[in-house]
C-alpha cells in the first residue's frame, strides 16, 4: 500500500477518535452537572473526572482484546472495528437524557458509554501505531509517527475550537441544556467517515510475512518481554500524565487562577495547533540524533524548569497564559515525537499490537487519575503550583528507564 495514503489513513482516523475522547474533559464542568448533580460544585468535578478515568481503566481489557485480534488475524480488522465502536458510543452519549429526565439511569448509561469508549481508544492508539510503524521505512519512522501524532493534536484542536465556538455563542442555560452535547453528536457522525475510509486500506507486509496464528500473544508478551513491558511503562508515565494534565487544565485554569473559560478554550486551541506544528520537526530531528538522546535532554529539562513554568500563571494575565501554554505544547511535541516510536520499536512482530497495547493502556490508565490528584493538591496545600513535583518525579522516573532502553533509532522493524 502506498506509504503517504497508508498515514492519511491512519492519521484522519485517529485524529477523529482523539477528538471524541478528550471532548469529554473539555466539557467537564457541563457533563458534571447534567449527570451528577450536586449543590457542590467540587464533588460533582470529581466525581466527573473519576467516570472520564474509568474510561481509561478498561483501556487495556480493549487494547488486549483487539490486540490478540490483531496478532492473531490482522491489522485491519481490529483497525476498522474500533473507530466503529467509538461512532456509536460518542454519540449516544450526545443524546442520552440528563439526570433530570431519567435519574439514576441517565449516569449509569452515560458510564457504559464511556466504558466502550475506553475500549475503543485502548485499541486506537495501538493500532494505529503498529499499522503505520510496519508499513513505512525505518529511516522516517520517527517523522511519519510524528505526523500521526500530530493528527491527533488536530483532533484535540478541533475540540478545544468547537467547544470554544459554543460557549462563545451559547448561554450559559443553553450549555447546560443542550449545547455541550453537539460536540459530542458531530464527533459521532465524524467518526463514522473515518470508519468507511478505513475500509479501503490493506494489511501490513509484515503481518503477512509473519504468516501464522498467534493464539497466545497476550503470554509471549508478559513471559518474553516483561522486561520491554516495564521499560515502555516507565519512559511512558510521564508523557501520560503530562498529556492527560491538559485535558485537566481548563478546570484548573479557571479554579485556580481564574481565567476565563473562553479565554482558555481560544489559546488552547492556538497550543494544540503549536503542537502539530512542532511534531514532524521533532520527529525529524529523532530520526536524525536518535530518539534516547532528544527524550532524555527533554526530561531533564523538565526537571529543571517545571516549577518556574507553573509559577508564570500567578500573574494571571494573558501574557502568562500564553507563555504557560506554549511552553506546555512544545514539550508535549518533543515528548510525543520519541515515546511513541520507541514503543514500535520496542516489541517484535508478532506480539507488537499487544505490547503496545499492554504498555500505552496501562500507562495511562494510572495517569488518567491523575487530574484527582492534582485536584486533591490544589485543595489540601492552598498552592496550585505545587502539582509541578508530580513532573518532576515522574520526570525523573522517565530518566532511569530510558538509560536501560537500546535505542533502535533507523533499525528495521523485527
């Protein structure tokens, strides 16, 4: 299959699944009082996001259960099966009657919506990844990754403007009444197209060559490569959740530092676009010092600088923000430009999906509870500032577990 369409492929369909993932946390503050109604207004956040991290608990039961697909019978077809399943459950979950129509029913569908969800993006991101990795020439892995990744960033893009749009245009009793829920309807119907354009791709050359069932993948995968496993666990917890603090950062933008929401949404949106800027530069720039060397300079200057980097937004005026947001991005894009191409290379063939999978998932399943814990932060030490000692830890883990990671920058797939 021709390298370029196989990536515009790949790159809309994920850009789409991201976009119907992450509206949710942008829109929080809405879901939280149209389901889970409380006099409040903290619980009901919390009790918002701990449901958006229960979509990322069954993250992994989705990337195991399309991964052994995957392994077992092809990439497409788990490739095709999950940006379906994502379609429905988005926009069911725009039409699903609030608490004030059907009570206790009305959260508990909202909660199955998001759990196929999770199960979707548990294979999403995996698939793509593996689809892509085993199609395109080792000597541009890191930019055509990039580029993947950067579809993704347009799909969060495309979520922060729409949600800009409608709360820029709608009233505050619109919102709550109907208007987060467009978002969610339009991203289903989007979805479904990614789904049908899906349908013209072809399976990967290394997948046919390999040529043999594979029922055991999830086994191979932890008695032969747990030590890949928590390799990839440990450079990957910190992108995670550094990545997942962005879906967080409205709410604690607006709680705690007191920007508007609109103002928040518009120069989010300006950072997302920043980010698939960045991302090919980047991962040209992995393909050509290695991917090792740019992940663990990026990390150390994390270290180095991320409490300085929150301390900015006490100013509380625009000039901070956006200084705030576009350092946030530019890291995020170095981050996103090495991790997830190491995670490729990290896994052979004939476990690769699942390996993935397994990694990703898990990773992110423990970072998706982290807006609790930097809710419970903010709360408890009366200083916002102090979450950027969460980074720093997790910065730091990141260092050690890329120092034992062989780097296979350039190196054909196995």
């Amino acid at each position: 299959m021709n390298q370029k369409r196989t990536l515009l492929l790949t790159s809309i369909g994920a850009g789409l699944e991201y976009y119907d993932f992450v509206i949710y946390a942008l829109l929080a503050n809405f879901i939280g009082d149209s389901f889970f109604p409380n006099n409040n207004h903290y619980t009901a956040i919390m009790t918002t996001f701990a449901i958006f991290g229960i979509g990322y608990v069954v993250r992994p039961i989705g990337g195991i259960l399309f991964g052994i697909i995957a392994d077992c019978y092809g990439r497409k077809k788990a490739f095709t099966a999950t940006i379906f399943l994502m379609s429905v459950s988005t926009f069911m979950m725009g039409i699903t009657p609030p608490y004030l129509y059907w009570g206790l029913t009305a959260p508990c569908i909202f909660v199955i919506l998001r759990v196929l969800q999770g199960l979707s993006y548990g294979a999403e991101l995996p698939g793509s990844l593996t689809f892509l990795a085993e199609h395109i020439a080792a000597k541009n892995r890191g930019k055509k990754c990039s580029i993947m990744i950067a579809s993704m960033g347009i799909g969060v893009t495309v979520a922060s403007f729409v949600s800009y749009l409608i709360i820029h245009f709608l009233t505050t009793k619109q919102m709550n009444l109907w208007g987060w829920r467009l978002p969610f309807i339009l991203g289903g119907f989007l979805a479904l197209i990614g789904y049908f354009l899906r349908k013209y791709t072809t399976e990967t050359p290394l997948f046919i060559k390999m040529k043999k069932d594979n029922f055991n993948t999830l086994a191979l995968a932890l008695k032969n490569n747990y030590k890949n496993l928590l390799r990839g666990f440990g450079f990957v917890i910190f992108p995670a959740c550094f990545v997942i603090f962005g879906l967080f950062m409205p709410s604690y933008l607006h709680d705690y530092f007191k920007y508007q929401l609109a103002t928040i949404y518009l120069i989010n949106t300006v950072g997302n676009i920043w980010v698939v800027i960045l991302l090919p530069i980047f991962g040209w720039y992995s393909d050509h010092v290695g991917r090792k060397k740019l992940l663990l300079m990026i990390a150390i200057l994390v270290v180095l600088f991320i409490l300085p980097l929150f301390k900015c937004l006490a100013y509380a005026n625009i000039f901070a923000l956006c200084g705030f947001i576009i350092c946030y991005y530019t890291i995020i894009a170095s981050l996103a430009s090495c991790y997830f191409a190491m995670l490729a290379e990290n896994f052979p063939t004939s476990i690769r999906y699942t390996g993935i999978a397994l990694c990703y998932n898990l990773t992110y399943t423990v970072a998706a509870f982290a807006p609790v814990l930097f809710s419970y932060i903010c709360k408890n030490t009366k200083n916002p500032e102090n979450i950027s000692f969460v980074f720093i830890i997790l910065a730091i883990l990141t260092i050690f577990s890329v120092l034992t990671v062989t780097d296979r920058t350039g190196k054909e797939l196995v």
